[in-house]
C-alpha cells in the first residue's frame, strides 16, 4: 500500500502537535515543512506517489544544495516528527552535521548604537508603536511571539506572566519601560489587553512587526541583515551577560530549557575575542 501524505493526515499531526502543548507557531512551522516536502514528492507524479526512503534522501539532498544547513536542518526535524507520528521511522533521516561556531558574525550582530538609531528613526516616522515595541523586545528579552503578554494588565503590576512551550515565567517591566507603555495606552485609550495592537484591535502578527522595522534600515543607515526581532533579545542577553556574568540566570530570564541555548546568544564576535586576546599581552 502505498504510503502518501493527505490533508486528513496533516489535521491530525496538526491536533497531535497542540496536545504536545507545541505553541501556534511552532505547530504552523511544523506543518508547512511538510506541506513543502509534500509538494516536493508531487512534482512530476501523475499518479499517486510513495513515501519511502529513497524518496526521502532525495529530499534530503535538493534541501542541502538550495538552503544553509541550519534551515535544512530544521525542516528535516518537522518532517521526522510527522514520519514518526505516522508509524513510518523506517523513512526517518539524519540531519546534517553542524561545524559549531566559535565566534559569531560581526555582519549580523546588532549594536546598542545601531539600535539606539532604530529607535530614533522609528520616532522621526511618527511611529511611536514601533518605537516603544522595539524598547519592549530589547528591554524584556522577549521573544517576539510573547508581546501579546505585554497587556495593560501586566504593566500595571509591573511584571508580565507569559507562558510559552507549556513553561510559565515571569518577565519584568522595568520601571522607564513601563511609564512609556503606560502613557502610551492612555493616549490610545487601551485600558486592557494586549498593548501592541493592529487598528482593529488584534496584537499585531511578526509579519507586520518585520516589514516595519526593516522600513527602518535605510534611514537609521543600519544593515537589513541585522535587522529583525530576535536580534533584540539577542542584544538583551549579550548586554545583560556582559553586566551579570551569569548564564544560569540568564537562561532563567530567556525561558530556555538548555544553557547551551543561551550560549548561542553571548557568543561574541572574532573582533571582540582578537582584542581580548590583545589585552593580555603575554607576548612579550
């Protein structure tokens, strides 16, 4: 019996996944990397196509030579977790292996001054949302998915409880932060719920969040490359390391689960480490 992938297959994968407590994007992520082999296996196929290993190798293969192996990487594990779900392991392939990074990349890493001018650009546009949503990601070290936490609610108290991968953490609004956040929902009349809203009403999507910041680039004369909304949270964590020199904590603060996770996030570049390295002067 041949072995093919249909849509009642992906509705099940899709409530296996929300009865794992996978978040939305996680479960959405999941399901178009399927879809994206699905299509994949299709092309050419006049009749209906099979599933096996072959077939997956090949995939395999194509994903290798059009995407860096990160990425490959991760649609590989999307369509394992669906393979094994259906009883099909058998099919089941390895990743790819990963040279690990010693420094990162200077071209990619985001300054305090490159985001200093976002910010400023992004009130020169009259974009104050922008603006304070910016300060919010830095400022917290929130992930971009978690701002619909950031509710009137919260600030408040002073603290949002977000809760995210069936973990609950408590994230603190500093004080300068959280006035800003406050005047803000006065002036725009939001007296609860979520703060960072589309004109309808809804909290604005990480579609609408990355198109308005990269709108930013050329004015702020900061490179695109750098600019997107987790490269905040990575500015938080190298600035709070940088003073606390405490990576538990840090890894607490992030809500990661592994510490070899926050490492990603302080690693430094080469240019910093050359200096470093300088300063010694053990050379005499």
């Amino acid at each position: 019996m041949k072995r093919t992938i249909t849509q009642t297959h992906l509705d099940a994968f899709r409530q296996h996944l929300l009865d794992d407590e996978k978040s939305q994007i996680t479960v959405d992520k999941y399901l178009r990397d399927v879809r994206s082999f699905a299509a994949y296996a299709a092309q050419g196929q006049d009749a209906a196509w099979d599933i096996n290993k072959s077939l997956i190798m090949e995939y395999k293969s194509m994903l290798e030579k059009r995407y860096a192996t990160t990425s490959a990487n991760s649609m590989l594990a999307s369509l394992n977790s669906f393979l094994r779900y259906m009883g099909w392991e058998d099919c089941c392939v390895r990743q790819f292996r990963v040279q690990k990074k010693a420094y990162s990349s200077a071209e990619k890493e985001l300054t305090k001054a490159e985001y200093q001018r976002l910010i400023q650009t992004a009130n020169q546009k009259g974009n104050e949302r922008l603006s304070l949503l910016i300060q919010t990601i830095c400022g917290t070290g929130i992930r971009v998915s978690e701002l619909p936490y950031i509710t009137v609610e919260a600030l408040r108290q002073g603290e949002a409880r977000v809760s995210c991968k069936g973990k609950l953490r408590i994230v603190f609004i500093v004080s300068k932060l959280r006035k800003k956040l406050l005047r803000y929902a006065k002036e725009r009349r939001i007296e609860s719920g979520s703060i960072f809203v589309t004109r309808t009403g809804k909290p604005m999507n990480r579609s609408n969040i990355w198109r308005e910041m990269k709108n930013l680039c050329e004015q702020a004369g900061v490179s695109p490359d750098k600019v997107f909304p987790h490269n905040l949270r990575h500015l938080f964590a190298r600035t709070f390391y940088g003073i606390e020199k405490d990576i538990a904590k840090l890894a607490d603060i992030l809500g990661h689960t592994s510490i070899n996770t926050t490492r990603i996030y302080i690693m430094t570049t080469g240019a910093e480490h050359r200096k470093k390295l300088e300063r010694m002067q053990l050379v005499t």
